[in-house]
C-alpha cells in the first residue's frame, strides 16, 4: 500500500463517527455472577504478563487457558500489535445490564483523560462516558493523577435461546461486517443482531462492542457441585477443582472433556477415577459403546473430593460436526494485508482523538 494510500484511508477514519460501547442486557431477576471474555487488541506489542497486570487477573494460568496457550508458556510471552488476546473475568448481572465484578481498577497517570484510558488503555472496550458513570465522576475532565477508576467491562450471564453460552465482548474492526463476525464466531446474523439490538446490519461502526455467544459445551457437573456453572467454548480450556482438573470443549460432540492437570503435583489432589478407570479415559462395552470417566465437579464440604461420572458414549451414530470456534491462540498473531491496516489505521485515530481531547 503506498504512503498517499495511507494517508488518505487516515484522513478518512478521522471522519467515522465513534461507536460507543454497549451494556449487554442481562435478564434475570436476581443478581447474579458467572465468566465472561472480552477480546483485547492492543495498539503496541506488549506482554502476557502486561495483559494480565492490566485486568488485574488473579491467575495468569487464566489468561493462558482462555487462549489455549501451554501452562509453562512464560509471562514474558509476546503478544503482537493488533493481535486479539482474550481475557476471562467475573461477571456480576444485576439491574439488566452485565459488568466486571470490581475489577479491573486503573490508577491516573500523568496526561490521562478517560476518553484515552478507555480508547486507548482498554482499547474501546468501554466508554469515557460509562467509566464516568460507573465512579459517579461528575465531570469527566476532572480526574487526579493516582486516582483509583474502577472499569466496567461489558458482560452478561444470560442464555441465548435455551443453550448455555459465554458472551464475548468483541470490538468490530474496520471492513467488518455481521455476516463476517457471525461466521467466525459460529453464531447466526439473526441471533447476532437481536442480542445486540442491531436492525441494519449496514449500521455496524468500526469500534462497536458486539456481545458474541460463544457455544459451550454440555457437562456432567453435579447442580451441588462448586464449579456448577463451568461454561467453556471451543477453542479453550479451564483450570477448575483448586487446579487439579483440566477442561477443554470438544468442537465434534460438544461435551466438556476433563482429565488431570498436567504439571500440577497429584500429592495436592485427590484420585479422580470411575472404579479402575482413571478420569477421562474410556473402556469398550461393545462394538458401538465405549464408557467414559467424566468429570461432575468437586467439594470441600467435608474434604476436597473430585467428583466422577460413568457415561456412555454411543460412536456408531453420525453426529454432524457443528462450526467450529476460531482458537484464540491463533488470533496472536499479526493481521495481513488490508485488514492489518485497517485496524491499525482505526486504533491511530482513536489514540489522536484521545490526545486532541486531552
């Protein structure tokens, strides 16, 4: 692309009207918690560990399982610029809108103003307009350096239609459209409009927060178990039970598939096992059933106890294998071509807007 190219696809992005982020409604009755994602694309390279210091995660194994990363991948790991890292945070719904649950909090530097922290910092995942709101800050040009700024990171625990899911907050890119970004993501435009409120699709701004139901898969969890409500998605895994088990999504049957924690000392956790068979394996019952060791939560009422189920998995049926998820680790890596431009051109305008506003 040549550098006039350039200039004039900047001078055009200057003139894009700048979505604002979006609550993602939250419909039950009482208040509730449960895991969300959001999609973090920063503007400069940085690192895991930076990510992580950011949001504030207390488990930097978090970041690795929502990313499909190895657990010895080290913090200083490298994430490119305008590549997508996903984050998993609680998520406490009350008053029919979905935020962050007290974290992550910023403090002020110098030369901060809440439009840069929240289009810059946090990459337009949220509003100035909605930090302000969120710390009762009357004049959002009026801020301390050092001052403690809670950000409210857009979430929801609902269902979509009857299916569990994990909402996924996606900041659309440049180019985008919702056909795209339902095909990507495995969702439908219909099911991706009315959860966002979307009648046009031609209406999509660049910049605009979308909630994405990311599928999760079918478990075997106990409703008496503490990890009940384990949602995991295609293309990651989750560390539950103090560590002990790994949980991944299976993109064919979309049954949560668990097993022991590589790398974590089977002295601090207890046998998982169906019987003889250890958890996760399958024995053969015959030439068209196999029987599998699933993992049904844990608890510590009186002791820490994994739980175990024998289920039976038929594997002579035809099961038609749904769209699978993008992994998330694919994702960190650099955009080529058009796009890549695009999105670094978008991330440039709204960094210079936040400066001209400062």
């Amino acid at each position: 692309m040549s550098s006039l190219s350039i200039l004039l696809l900047s001078i055009s992005f200057l003139f894009l009207p700048l979505a604002s982020a979006a609550r993602f409604p939250c419909t039950a009755k009482n208040p509730s918690t449960c895991q969300s994602l959001v999609g973090y694309t920063p503007l400069n390279a940085t690192t895991l560990g930076d990510v992580r210091a950011l949001f504030q995660l207390r488990s930097f194994r978090s970041l690795l399982a929502a990313n499909s990363l190895p657990l010895n991948t080290p913090q200083n790991y490298t994430v490119p610029a305008l590549s997508t890292v996903r984050v998993r945070f609680p998520c406490y719904c009350s008053g029919g809108s979905g935020s962050s649950f007290g974290l992550p909090v910023y403090k002020v530097r110098p030369g901060d103003g809440l439009d840069a922290i929240a289009r810059g910092v946090f990459a337009g995942l949220v509003t100035y307009e909605e930090i302000a709101k969120a710390n009762n800050i009357s004049d959002p040009n009026k801020i301390e350096v050092g001052q403690q700024i809670k950000i409210p990171l857009p979430c929801s625990c609902d269902l979509v239609g009857a299916d569990p899911v994990v909402h996924y907050a996606h900041v659309a890119a440049a180019g985008s459209s919702i056909t795209g970004i339902a095909t990507a993501f495995g969702t439908t435009e219909d099911t991706l409009m009315k959860l966002n409120g979307i009648t046009d699709p031609k209406s999509l701004q660049a910049g605009q927060v979308l909630d994405v139901p990311l599928k999760a898969c079918s478990s075997s969890i106990s409703s008496t178990s503490l990890d009940r409500n384990l949602r995991v998605t295609n293309g990651s895994y989750v560390l539950t039970a103090n560590n002990c088990i790994q949980c991944s999504c299976s993109s064919t049957t979309w049954q949560l598939n668990c097993g022991p924690t590589q790398g974590i000392s089977s002295l601090a956790c207890p046998a998982a096992k169906c019987g003889d068979t250890y958890l996760g394996n399958t024995s053969s019952n015959s030439a068209c059933d196999s029987t599998l060791c699933s993992y049904a939560g844990y608890t510590n009422s009186t002791s820490f106890t994994i739980l175990t189920n024998l289920t039976t998995l038929p594997v002579c049926n035809n099961v038609a294998s749904p769209v699978s998820q993008p992994k998330a680790s694919s994702a960190l890596r650099l955009r080529s071509g058009l796009s890549s431009w695009l999105n670094l051109l978008f991330l440039f305008m709204l960094a210079c807007s936040a400066f001209i506003g400062n």
